[in-house]
C-alpha cells in the first residue's frame, strides 16, 4: 500500500471512530433517567419519647375506641413517621371533667415531669355546667403552667388544643333546642381566650373547632352517642396537630 493513500485510510477510520463514539455517548445519555431530589428524612428522636394527654372526654375518646382516640392515633402516626423510636402514652382524662377536676387529679397522680410532650384539651366542661368564665380565667393559666412543668420545664413541648363545638351534634340540636347559637359563642369565648393567652406566652396553640362545625352536615364526624367526635373527626385533629408536634419534637 503506497504511504499517501494508506494516511487516507487512517484519516478516513478515524473519522467512523469518532462519529461512532460521539453516537454511543449520545445513546447513553439518552437513557441514564433524571435525577430525582429525595426528601430529606427526619431527624432522628430519642429511643423513647414520651408523651402525656390531659383533657377530658374528648381526649378519653368518648364513645370511639380506645385506639381511635387522638392521642392513640397521633401515637401511631408518630411511630410511622420515627419507627426508630418507642413512643410512650400516658393519659390523664375523664368525661365530665372541668379544669378543677383536671387540676386535682394532676395533683393527685403527681405525673414525673419527663415528656417530650404534653398536649392540653380542656373546658367545656366549664361551659356545659354553666360555670363562671372567671373559673376558666384563672385555671386554665394554672393548667398551662402545669402542662409546661410537666414537658421538662420547656413550653415549647406543650401543644394546648382549642375546644371542640358540640352544637353541631344532634345532642346539641334535639337536647339543647335554640341553644345552638349561645352554645358556639361560649366556646368562641373560652378559644379565644386560650389562643391569645398562648400567643401571648409563646405556647404552640391549634384550632380543629371548625372541624366539629361540620358535624350535621357530615354525620359521620360524630359518634354513635350524638354528641362526641367520632373516629374520623379524630383522623382530621390530627391533620392538623401532627405538623405541630413534628416541629415540637425535632426542636
């Protein structure tokens, strides 16, 4: 083969070279698939985190099961979330229970002053048995003060939880004939206190009672009793308390 014609067949393959190795880089590029952002996971928590529930009947879960009422279903939700840790629930509730009632058996019990968190749902009690508001002035500050004594001495492991409105139930609109406006405007009173006394004082507050407003137009957001949230009213709490206790926990 003559030397000039031999350099033209070397020129010529490297050519086909090249234009192949440009189509296989083209061809694996066109198939590695983008990359995706993977959310970041949550920071880890202690090996046990331990949470206290103080209210009254709807924080028992009156006429739910026991694992459908909030504090067990907020539980689960957190141990889906952090299955890494234990999460351990202690409840102090009872039907019928107003602030003084809740007051005394805080007292009485004498609960270690170790949770991570404490949740506070209380006083319509006080509303339904016509107690002075003056009452409810004056408690549920000491309540507060307790739930924040209670949380490791750290109100920023306190979440208080705005009181439910039974006027919207078939109890309130049967056994409490044209009551339902005067109901809904008390425990407007006894919220708004609540919320500008933890606004106030930097405590984490959450409303759902617009949630329980809807309890004759959705019957199924009320228990078989007529007058409790149900299991699904529950499930929509914790929507909106869960976000509050993630922030709670990973400070």
């Amino acid at each position: 083969m003559k030397p000039h014609f031999k350099q033209i067949v070397i020129v010529i393959l490297s050519i086909f070279l090249l234009s192949c190795s440009s189509d296989e880089t083209k061809s694996e590029t066109a198939i590695i698939p983008p990359t995706t952002q993977v959310p970041n996971d949550p920071l880890p928590l202690p090996a046990t985190v331990n949470y206290l529930a103080l209210g009254d009947s709807y924080t028992i879960g009156e006429s739910v099961c026991e694992t459908c009422r909030y504090p067990e279903q907020l539980k689960s939700s957190l141990k889906a979330i952090y299955p890494q840790s234990n999460f351990s629930l202690k409840i102090i509730a009872k039907t019928g229970w107003t602030t003084t009632n809740l007051i005394s058996a805080i007292n009485n019990q004498n609960p270690d002053s170790n949770y991570d968190l404490v949740t506070l749902l209380i006083g319509v009690n006080n509303q339904y048995q016509g107690r002075d508001f003056s009452i409810y002035e004056k408690e549920f500050p000491a309540l507060v003060t307790k739930a924040i004594m209670l949380a490791k001495g750290d109100k920023r492991n306190v979440l208080i939880i705005s009181i439910p409105d039974y006027a919207y139930t078939t109890f309130g609109t049967t056994q409490m004939q044209g009551q339902g406006m005067r109901i809904s405007n008390e425990i407007n009173e006894y919220n708004s206190f609540a919320e500008h006394y933890c606004t106030t004082n930097g405590v984490p507050f959450v409303s759902i009672t617009d949630i329980t407003r809807k309890g004759l137009e959705k019957p199924n957001l009320v228990a078989a009793d007529g007058l409790h949230p149900s299991a699904a009213a529950y499930t929509l709490f914790i929507e909106r308390i869960l976000p509050k206790v993630k922030m709670i926990l990973q400070d």
